[in-house]
C-alpha cells in the first residue's frame, strides 16, 4: 500500500516504519529460519524474490505493512533533534540492529455468506452504499529474546490507532485501485471486522489479542489454529465515523515522515 510509504509511527515502544528495499536482507535472513516461516505461513524465497515481494506489498493497495523496530531514544541528542523536527531517518533509525520484525494488515471482500459480523445488517449496507471489508491483521517478531517482552501488544495498538486515524485515506487507496481491477460498483469500503488466525497453543499471542478486544470464532481448524475477530461500532452506515472500538491510548504515539533523504543511493533498490 502506498498510503504509508512516507509516514512512520513512533511510540514510546517501537517504531513501526514502511516496509523498504533495505530493509529486505535482514527480512530475508529472518525468514530464513524454518519456525519463523512455519508461524507465518511463509514460503521460502530467495533474496531476489524477496526484493520483488517487497515491490509488490508496496503497491498492493490491499496490504497495509510496517517493519516493526526498537524505539526512538529521546535521551539521544540526534533522536531530540529528529522527533523536533518530526522526522525518522530511514537508514539511521531503522538499521538491521534496530529491527525486530514486522506487522500487516490484509484488507478483502467480505462475503455475506461468511461466519460473523454479528452486529452488520447487509441490507443496511446495500441502501447506505457500502461495501464491507475484512482486516485481517498479523505480527511478528522475529527475535527469541525480544518475544515475552510486550512488543508484540505494542505493535499491535501501534497498528490499530495508526488505522483508526488514517481509516478514510486507507479505504480510498483500498477502494480505487480495486474498484478499477474488478470494474466493480462505487460502493465506499467499510471494515467490518478485523481477524487474526492464531496456533490455538500460542497462549502469549491469544491473550494479547484477547487484551484489545478480540474474541474467538469457531473451533480449531484443520491447521491447528483458532481465529479471533474483533467488530468496530460502525454505528448508523452512512452517518458519522466509524471506531475500531475501546482501544487503549498509546503512549508517546505520533506519526512523523519518514525521510529517506539520508539513505544511500545504492540501498534503495526496488523500494
């Protein structure tokens, strides 16, 4: 997705920047590791499928994704100077040794004839002209010794309020580029609800999800893993701004540029 490609959100912490060609080494070493493709169900690629992966999350305007890294450190004279004049340097806050792993957001048709979405009248949708969407939204760190720490819940309220703002921007990109491909109605895209697909004995990341709102659907599926959705108040369709619900504040949020006029020539490489 193009919308966030020059925005950052920095947090009290992590630092959640745009998903950029030189970030894809580090990206490619991480998946590199069998668990960690297991848990994602990734598939393994070689660097050059990697940088190509990249391009085409970029301008997908069907998936919102961030590299996850360590916070900025006000005590830093540098970071003071950054955060004044409200920038994140790419190639300076985000290197390798800063990165800890990544968070996504997938948006997709939502079907009537799908489990869920409790609370949505369809007819009500179709009269106020909307189209609904599902979110499905996944994070991973890819350290051992950076899990267990509460970045993963960090990543993640990051993420939601990062949404929550930014909703109307990210619906427009989402609905005119897929509206042109399917050649499909003006309806306005709606999110409906958002979906996690967890290992039913991932007790730390069920919880976490459970922390923000998020409750179970259906039983263990064929692979082991239980889904988990979390319904916004959409409220009256066609009137007012949707909420993603009871989300907590998130300390020290503020969303910056995302500069990359510090980044050598030679690492932006199929950004």
């Amino acid at each position: 997705m193009k919308y966030n490609e020059s925005i950052a959100v920095s947090t009290s912490r992590v630092l959640l920047v745009p998903y950029d060609a030189h970030h894809v080494p580090q990206y490619h070493t991480w998946m590199e590791d069998e668990a960690i493709r297991e848990a994602t169900a990734s598939d393994r690629l070689t660097l050059q499928e990697e940088y190509e992966n990249q391009v085409s999350w970029r301008t997908s305007a069907d998936k919102l994704t961030f590299v996850l890294c360590r916070p900025l450190e006000p005590s830093s004279p540098r970071v003071k100077a950054t955060v004044a004049g409200d920038a994140v340097w790419a190639g300076q806050d985000d290197v390798p040794e800063r990165m800890l792993g990544d968070i996504n957001m997938f948006l997709t048709p939502w079907d009537d004839d799908d489990d869920g979405a409790e609370a949505i009248v369809v007819a009500d949708a179709d009269a106020a002209g909307v189209e609904f969407v599902r979110a499905e939204v996944d994070v991973m760190i890819a350290g051992a010794a950076d899990r267990g720490r509460g970045l993963g819940k960090a990543a993640v309220g990051a993420l939601l309020e990062f949404v929550s703002r930014n909703r109307e921007g990210i619906l427009r990109e989402y609905a005119t580029t897929t509206q042109q491909q399917q050649h499909s109605s003006n309806k306005r895209p709606e999110i409906c609800e958002f979906v996690v697909r967890i290992k039913a004995s991932n007790v730390g990341s069920i919880a976490l999800f459970k922390g923000f709102g998020f409750r179970q659907r259906g039983e263990v599926n064929y692979f082991g893993e239980i889904e988990m959705v979390l319904l916004p108040a959409i409220g009256k369709l066609g009137e007012g701004t949707p909420s993603i619900g009871e989300i907590e504040v998130v300390e020290g949020y503020r969303e910056a540029k995302y500069d990359r006029s510090r980044l050598p020539k030679d690492a932006s490489k199929a950004s």
